[in-house]
C-alpha cells in the first residue's frame, strides 16, 4: 500500500498552500500570459534552461536527468532557480550574497546601497559587515561632522528594502554583522528592541574565541576601531592594540576607545535574544578556521538565514534533497532509506547547481568574478524530520541522529566524488590551490579516496554543503518538514503573501501526518515518532545540528525552539555547547508577548514564527 500511496502524495499538490506558493512565486507568466500550466512545466523549464551549460550535443540527455531528480519533488533548487531558470525575467539565479565590503565614507555608503538595492532588484537577499563604519561619537576625517554609527546607516539600508518590496509576493530578506569589538556593538545589539524597527534585517554577532575565552575567565574586553581611520582629537589616550579588521589582510593597529567586561557584554547580547530573538551569534574564528578557501578568503558575514558563510560578493547556489521521497516502506518495521537513489540524486543534483553558475546572470560583475572563481554550491537536505517519522525515529534519539548523520555523510562524499569528476570533465575552479586547498581541516576529514582524488584531478567546487531553512520549497513540495528543523505543528495555520501582496491564511497538515492518515485513517494512535518542536529539549535541536556539522562545509540555518519559562541562566548555557562542539553559529528562538504570530499552531494555541525563517522573511 505504501507504494501506491507515497508516489502520490509527491507527485501532485496535495494542500491548497502549495499550488498558492507555486502559483505566486515560482509559476512563469510573460505580463497575463502564463507559460507554466503545471509544476511539470516549470520542472522542464529549469531542466531546459541548467541543461543549456552543458556540450550541445548532450544537452537532451540531461535535461531528461535534470527533469527526473526535479519529478516529485525528490531535489528541490533554490527558489530563485525555481522562479527564474528559463525565463525572460532580468533575475539572478542565486539566493543570496554577501555584499562588498562597505567603505567608511559617505560615497562609500551609498555606492553599497546601491548595490544591494540593484542585487535585492533581481531577486537576492543580502547580508553585510556593518563593522567598517566608525563608531557614533567620532569625528569624520575630512569634514568634521561627528559620526552616528553603523545602526544608523543600517535604517537606511531597512527603507530601500521596503521600498523596493514593497509589493508582491516576495518580502527582502537581510542580515547585518557587527564585530564583538566594535564599540557600537551594544547600540546594535538592542537595535530591534522597538517593534517596527529594522524589520528586514536579522542581526548576528561576529564571536571571536578571544572573546568567549575573556568571557570565560571575566575579564576585561576592549571596544576598539582602527587608528588609521580615526581624527585624533577627541580620541582620548587610549592604548593601541592589533585586530585583523573587516577588510584588512592582516592585524592593524586599533585604538582602544572602551573596556567593559568581556561577561556582562556576553550577557547583554544573550539577555536580548533571550527577550527579542536577535541577535544570532556567529563562531566567527571557527569559520574561518574550517573554510575551505581560508588561504584567499576572510569571511565576516552570512547569507540572511545563515547557512552560508561568504566573502564579499560571495553568492548562495543553493538546493536541497527532499529525503521523505527516498523512505521506502514507511511507518512499517521494514522502513528504510533508498540510499543508492539518494546517491544518484546528489550526483545529478550537484552538476545542475554547478551549472547554474553558468546560466545565470549576475546584478554586479563583482558577483559573477567570485561565484565563476569559486563555484561554490550548497546542496543540503529538507523533509529530516518527517522522514525520520516515517522510518519510525524519535527526532531527541541517539539513532535518529545517527541516521541523520549517515545521511549527510553520504550525501558530502558523494558530492565531492562527482565534484572530483567534473572537475576531470570541466576543469577545477579558477581560484584552487592544490596544496593549500588540502590543508583545509574540513578536507583533511574526508575520506582518502576523496583526497587523493582532489591531488590528482582537482576539483570543480570549492564548497559543496550547506542546509538552508527550505521554509517556502518545503511548502511548495506539499508541506515537509522544513530542513533539518523537527516538525512545528501537525496542523497549522500558516499567512502566506499572495501576488497582491496580501497575506492570506491556510490550515496546514504536516506531510507525515498527512500520509499515515492516509495509510491508516484518523482513529489509530500516533506512534511516539510523532514529537514537533515544542515538546523537545533545545539540546535535541543543538545535538542534531552537531551531528550534521561535520559533513558540512558550509554552515546549518537552524532555529533552537527554547520554552518560553525556560530560565536565563539555563538559556545561556546552550550557547556555550554550540560554541564547545564546533557549531559556526546559533540561533535561538524563545516565545515572548513582544513578537506577533505568524504561525498558529491549531492543537497548541498560538504560537509565533522561528526567526529568520518564517516564510515572509526567506530570501526563496
């Protein structure tokens, strides 16, 4: 029976919400004339339209391979590549980027603008390092005016979003850094305290382990700026010391211009996402420690969602394996995964996001030189949650993660074995240094084949892992869990914005629910599997996201669900574990009357959107 029903259910749109989000955003209209009349259509498109970067004599063959991993929702692209590949539309084919690195002038500031403003124009969310503007307080060096500080230029930046999405079914999507040094840090990190305030942006804190260590050990902190860029008057005495700062090869002297303590300030950023949801937190040295182009790069910023990890103008090529289309026999003792079909599919899955860096268009030349430099892609996985129900796992068990990480295991190694071979097939990415490439502790973990491969034939990605939030392709592909999140509710209402820019309201059903009634009918009990987000301990989210770490290369879009009476001292406590089991970030959402509700759970009351992730705030 499972196999006459779980075809189906894959196949078609079985809630209203998923034809709503194929027909808002990713259905291809020319003006009134609509060119997609069905998901199938819109899969031949994208396959067409990747399969173009191929030799022409072959492109037929893959377009059909492209079309078969597309068919049921078994790989799901990026939203952009859904809404845009082998369309007339003037759009990127990438999610996201890191901007470029704002220069600390006011040409430099509105040269920035625009360029986010013509990056947001084709589609791409942004995220930006606030850090090299100078402190509120401080003399500008030519004119004499006295700085306002970063936040304030980051109001700027918040109405052009508004402005320029103002209407459709898309909403911009943002994130804005700021080092843990910077001495504008505590304005920034109590920025989004009124409500109303810089509503696209999510806000994270660039964490040194300098810090956590001064945290640690109570000591003191300083608040430092680069000397150079500092009038001396009005500067005071302070001592220099030496940072590496955004934007700089190596350490520059700063001037010191507060201390605090390193323990109070840690608790101040902790205290506001304890109250507010924001600020997220970036392991920012351990980033840079395990990435992979470390010999070239300098990373300071994330994608709005933060499974990404970029240098400026760094881009997001994003797609995800829809794991629930590989459960074979699901809800019985003989419940399994298809892994040679997830193997197949990851091959076929990387060649098209690979070849979506040839296709696309680019808002800036900037972008186009690092995505053709790097060919950075980031495959992750969607629907964790309702397949581990399907095979009968418990989301805080020991096995469910263990199942988890095979999983991603398997999917990073075959990634980077077909990445080996395209390299042998198309060459290697512009920007690779064999030697140096090796030493990256993330290659270093692989496999010996793997490594002997990459020293015999290069490879064609620099990066190849990366799990994003999936929160709108999730929906599209009737409703699977979203990433690696548990399941938020079984039913729901969820506001969804349609073409008019107008919200509207669908009672959803998660998919593994949806497909055991259809096994089983409404009145049989539900197996012990069936656990959601609000009845796990936040070490089970922060233990699933450290098993999944190690196999990739990217970063994990992840939001803890903490109870809402869980105390403070217990709430701090989880971000040292990130910290201590190599996580490159966290982020933290606990219930508070001081944020609306954008998702209601039915059987639970209500309940309010995971930050950075609701479907509003996605840059899909």
């Amino acid at each position: 029976m499972a196999t006459e029903v779980l075809p189906d259910l894959g196949t078609h749109f079985h809630e209203p919400v998923s034809w709503h989000v194929w027909d808002a955003k990713y259905r291809y209209r020319e003006g009134n004339v609509v060119r997609d009349q069905t998901i199938e259509d819109t899969w031949r498109r994208v396959a067409r339209a990747l399969a173009a970067a191929e030799p022409e004599s072959e492109r037929a063959r893959w377009a059909e391979r492209f079309y078969q991993v597309l068919y049921g929702f078994k790989f799901l692209p990026g939203g952009r590549i859904l809404a845009g590949a082998g369309t007339r539309h003037r759009v990127t084919l990438f999610n996201c980027f890191v901007m470029g690195i704002i220069e600390d002038s006011l040409d430099g500031i509105f040269d920035s603008l625009k360029e986010g403003a013509l990056t947001m124009q084709q589609g791409g969310g942004v995220g930006y390092d606030f850090s090299t503007l100078r402190p509120a307080g401080t003399r500008a060096r030519t004119t004499g005016t006295i700085a306002s500080g970063p936040v304030s230029f980051m109001h700027i930046w918040d109405a052009m979003c508004a402005t320029l999405l103002s209407t459709g079914a898309r909403r911009g999507a943002m994130m804005a850094t700021l080092r843990c040094d910077h001495p504008d840090i505590e304005t920034f990190v109590t920025a989004k305290h009124r409500p109303g305030v810089l509503t696209h942006f999510n806000l994270s804190v660039q964490v040194f382990d300098e810090f956590m260590e001064a945290v640690r050990r109570d000591a003191d902190w300083p608040l430092v700026f680069p000397a150079a860029a500092l009038e001396d008057e009005g500067m005071g005495d302070g001592p220099i010391v030496y940072r590496r700062w955004t934007g700089t090869d190596g350490p520059v002297p700063c001037r010191v211009l507060r201390v605090v303590k390193a323990r109070a300030l840690w608790e101040q950023i902790l205290r506001a996402t304890y109250d507010y949801a924001e600020p997220g937190v970036l392991f920012i040295d351990t980033i840079n420690r395990m990435n992979n182009l470390a010999y070239r790069e300098h990373i300071t910023a994330t994608n709005p969602c933060g499974e990404q990890p970029l240098p400026p103008y760094g881009a997001c090529d994003l797609g995800s394996i829809n794991l629930t289309r590989f459960v074979r026999a699901p809800f019985t003792p003989e419940a399994d995964l298809d892994w040679e079909g997830i193997r197949e599919t990851v091959a076929v899955a990387v060649r098209m996001l690979d070849n979506v860096i040839d296709v696309s268009g680019f808002p800036l030349p900037a972008q186009a030189e690092q995505a053709r430099g790097t060919r950075r892609i980031g495959l992750g996985i969607t629907g964790l949650a309702d397949a581990l129900i399907m095979l009968g796992l418990h989301y805080a068990s020991e096995e469910a993660r263990q199942l988890a990480a095979r999983v991603m295991q398997t999917i990073c190694h075959t990634a980077y074995r077909t990445s080996i071979a395209l390299a042998r097939e198309k060459g290697v990415f512009p920007f690779f240094e064999r030697e140096r490439y090796l030493e990256s502790p993330f290659i270093q973990a692989l496999p010996e084949d793997i490594r002997k491969g990459i020293a015999t034939y290069g490879i064609r990605n620099s990066h190849l892992l990366s799990i994003a939030p999936t929160g709108t392709i999730s929906l599209l592909a009737n409703n699977v869990s979203s990433g690696i999140e548990p399941v938020f509710a079984y039913r729901y209402t969820r506001y969804i914005l349609g073409l008019d820019g107008e919200r509207r309201a669908y009672t959803l059903t998660d998919y593994a629910l949806r497909l055991w009634q259809r096994l089983h009918g409404d009145s049989e009990m539900l197996p012990e599997a069936f656990v959601d987000a609000q009845h796990l301990d936040p070490y089970d989210h922060l233990k699933m996201q450290a098993a999944l770490q190690p196999y990739v290369d990217g970063a994990i879009s992840k939001t803890v669900n903490v109870p809402a009476d869980t105390p403070f001292n217990a709430f701090r406590q989880l971000y040292d574990w990130a910290y201590d089991h190599g996580l490159k970030g966290c982020t933290t959402y606990r219930p508070s009357p001081v944020r609306g509700a954008v998702l209601e759970a039915i059987t639970a009351g209500v309940a309010e959107s995971t930050h950075c992730c609701s479907i509003e705030r996605e840059a899909d």
